[in-house]
C-alpha cells in the first residue's frame, strides 16, 4: 500500500517559489505562500478576471504547475517510524503500550483504520478554473475532510470498529524498540506483520452440539460486519472527488467562494471549520448531526443546545426522531504567536487523551497535517501530501485502499504551528455534558494565565463564514482574558485569533 513519510524531502524541503508580500491580487499577480501551503500563482487578466474566465496563459500555467505538484507529492521515500515500547501512545482517546504483541496489533489495527484523504490528480475540474488536482494547495481542505470523516466514523459506527481488510495489510512501516536501560535489559518479541496473526495455529475442533450455537453467532457476525462495511464505503463516497459529493473537494471549494476563496487558494484552518459546518448543514446525508464553530476561542453552551435541541426548534415533522442531535464541536484557536507556546503542550495532549477528541487540524508551517495522537514529546499524524490518482466512487465495490495509511508518522510538538482547529464529538445530551467537564478539566492543565478556549453559559452573535474572508481589514489580534469576550466583526484576516 502507497504510504506517506514526512521525511520525504520533496514534501518540505525547499519552497517550490519565493515567499512574497500579497499587495494586491487585482493589480499584480504574484505568487504567495500561507502557513499551510503555496498558494499558486495567479495571474489573470483584468478583463477575464472580472468575468470568471481564465485565458489561455492561465490553462498553460496550471497544467504546468498541475504536472508538477503531480510529480513533488506523486512519490514517497520509505523510512520506518520508531516508538517507545516503554511509553503509551494515544490515539484519539485510546491508549497503547507498545510491549506486547497484542498490544501492536490493537494500535497497527486503530491506526490503520483511519479515513485518509490525500491529494488526488485527474478528477473533473473544479468549476471556475482549470484545476482538475488540488496538489500544492489543498492539504487543509484534506486535514479538514480526515477530521469530519472521524467525526462521522464515530457517530455512524460502533467506537470499537476496525476495518476488516487492514489485517490483510503488510506493508506496515514502524518499529518498536526499547529504550537501552542497565535496570531492563532484552526486549520483549514484536510480531511481524508479513502474514496474517494466527494463520499458523491449528483450529479447536467444537462439540457437536455447540455447533448450531456457533453457526448462529457467526450469522449475526458477518450480517452485522457486511452491515458496518458498507457503512463505510458509503461513508468514502461522501468525500469522492466529483462534483456530487457532499463533502468533496468541489463543494468544500464551491462553499468556500463565500469567503473570497476560490480553487488554488490557501484555506487556514478556521476558514475549513467553517466550510465543515455549512457542508454538514447543507447535506441530507448525514442525519442527526449538526456541527458547530467556536467564536473568539469560546463555546457558548446555550447555542450548542440551540443547535441540538430540537424540542427549542419544532423543526422536526417526524415524531420518532431523536430529540437531540449529536454534535461535531470544532474550535479554531492560536496557540502562541509566530511559534507554538510550549505551555500549552500539556493540555494539547489532554485533549487527545479524550475519548471525545476527534482530531486537530494544523500541521507545520507551510504543511497541514491531521493530528490524531502522541508519543512522549512527538505528535502522531496523518499526511494528506501524497497525490494518488482519483477513485470512481461510484463504482461498485471500489478500492478502499488508498483511503486507509498504514504508515504512523510523527513529529515533534515544537514544530507544531500555533493555528489550528480542535474538534471533539458528543452523540446526546448527556455526551455534551460530559465533554464541557472534560474538556475543562484539561483545559485547566495549562500552565498559562488564559487558557486555549472556554466554556460559557448563554449565547452568541451568531458568526458566518462571511465572517471570516481574508478580505476583511481591521485592528490586529489581541488578548481577551476571560469576562471580556470581544464581538466585533472586524478581523484582518481568517486567521486573527485571540493570542494566547
């Protein structure tokens, strides 16, 4: 299975261009880099731009830059990731310690049943430009489609699900080792994943007459696997890269035309919660869920009820459903200025520790990453920089494959960029309630003054997407101890947060 490594030097070594100053998109083409990715260049004419068409010099440039990003995120250099089978690893609330076999499994097992969604090449093209790839550009839109795929693994599926095919995985690159101790010397057997666990342990032959029993449970089994299974796949088709899907490429593009984005574009994290939620709003799909965006690094409880209760709404005309709807929680904050504050590492950690998590989207500068997990001092993430060619996800059982890694990659928390999202999930009332005292009994293990976010009673300005367009102007960022929430409207860019 194709894999991703974050040691690959075509995916941060060098810049692709040279970083200028955005000084007037109308009046000068230039070519920009943002915090999560190169922002091609743009450099259509007034009169075509003014009309949406781009001219022949455009279509030149971006198969030129298409062709190019195909081959940058088009290959990978294998390297195995090491872990301490001394330390836990946590994974989006579950944790692991790595000495054991068992134990392997059950974290390859988690793992590698993720939803990954990378770059993809020859899908049909964007409408409004010429993109048919969003490689060099798309990768928080991809952060953003992992995260609210977790989302909906959990709300649709059993907590405990795995995905069956990942046992026939082997090409599993990480190893365990132990650190060298005078106090424990040897290690502990890790099992290698060149075959199937078990294949060679000879079957228990069972009485006659627990048989039929056995028979029974094993129905009940494949009718609830075959069941969970094409859950899943449908689960994918949600984010196939043509135009229908939900929360494909080209809506999360289209809504994002809200904002003053377009195909090309750098999308920070804050904008992608916010195109999450007007995707997830805009859908049928997904019943019983609703999701909903933080403002000023603060969750006002009075709106999340709002949100999901539906005896407040009386929108609902069918009288079995649920009188609450389960809720995607998605907070967009900065956790420090120019580089990550070390003070909060702690309880970025907490969060992950929470069975509600389900993920971060941030990355390092200059490249988004899904964050699902921690070792130690190293974040654990998914890549969404490795260009694979489109799937027809509306063929009958297509390829699952490429939409699952088997590469566990890490990096050190001090190279995390400070913009991110967090998201957690709550699947009724009483899940939400749970989730406010979680999440503010580690929100309270920051070492700093303020801390990362908060949980208020009442409500809100209600924000829009409108919101937060990079077009806007405005006094820059500032600090907003607790008590003094700031409302205004006025934001310079989609990523002025509160500074922490």
């Amino acid at each position: 299975m194709n894999s991703v490594s974050p040691s690959a030097a075509q995916y941060v070594g060098g810049v692709m261009q040279d970083e200028l100053v955005d000084r007037g998109r109308q009046q000068q083409p230039m070519e920009r880099q943002g915090s999560f990715g190169v922002r091609p260049p743009q450099t259509q004419g007034a009169s075509r731009e003014a009309a949406g068409e781009p001219d022949e010099m455009d279509k030149l440039k971006a198969k030129l830059m298409s062709a190019w990003n195909n081959v940058k995120y088009g290959w990978t250099v294998k390297s195995k990731t090491s872990f301490n089978k001394m330390s836990p690893v946590t994974v989006l609330g579950h944790s692991y310690l790595l000495n054991s076999e068992d134990e392997v499994e059950r974290f390859r097992l988690a793992f590698v049943s993720r939803i990954w969604l990378t770059y993809r090449r020859e899908f049909p093209q964007l409408e409004g430009s010429t993109w048919t790839t969003d490689c060099g550009w798309g990768c928080m839109l991809r952060s953003g489609q992992m995260l609210l795929a977790q989302g909906l693994l959990i709300h649709l599926m059993p907590r405990d699900w795995v995905w069956p095919e990942s046992q026939q995985l082997t090409d599993v690159d990480f190893e365990v080792f132990r650190p060298r101790s005078p106090a424990r010397a040897g290690g502990v057997p890790i099992p290698s994943f060149g075959s199937p666990r078990g294949s060679s342990t000879p079957e228990k032959s069972l009485p006659s007459s627990q048989a039929p029993r056995c028979s029974q449970k094993k129905r009940v089994h494949d009718s609830t696997k075959d069941r969970q299974e094409h859950i899943h796949s449908r689960l994918v088709t949600w984010f196939g890269d043509q135009p229908p899907a939900p929360f494909g490429v080209h809506q999360l593009v289209d809504i994002g035309k809200g904002s003053g984005k377009k195909a090309g574009d750098w999308y920070g994290p804050s904008v992608v919660a916010h195109i999450l939620r007007k995707a997830v709003d805009k859908t049928s799909v997904v019943t019983n869920l609703a999701v909903y965006v933080a403002q000023d690094c603060t969750v006002y409880k009075e709106d999340v009820v709002r949100l999901c209760d539906r005896s407040l709404n009386q929108t609902s005309s069918d009288p079995s459903s649920q009188d609450w709807k389960s809720v995607i929680i998605l907070v967009p904050v900065r956790l420090g200025g120019e580089a990550l504050n070390p003070s909060y590492i702690d309880c970025v950690k907490n969060f992950l520790k929470l069975e509600c998590c389900i993920g971060i989207i941030g990355g390092k500068p200059k490249h988004s990453l899904y964050f699902i997990g921690f070792q130690d001092e190293q974040l654990l993430y998914l890549d969404p920089h490795y260009c694979q060619p489109v799937v027809d996800v509306s063929q009958v059982n297509f390829s699952l494959e490429s939409f699952h890694c088997s590469s566990p990659k890490k990096m050190p928390f001090n190279r995390m960029d400070p913009s991110c999202t967090i998201g957690f999930y709550a699947k009724n009332k009483k899940d939400f309630e749970s989730l406010c005292s979680a999440v503010s009994e580690a929100l309270s293990s920051s070492k700093e003054k303020y801390p990362v976010f908060t949980f208020v009673e009442g409500h809100s300005q209600d924000y829009g997407l409108e919101g937060h367009s990079s077009n806007h102007s405005g006094p820059p960022a500032h600090i907003l101890p607790p008590g003094r929430l700031g409302r205004s409207n006025n934001r310079r860019s989609s990523e002025d947060f509160v500074f922490l």
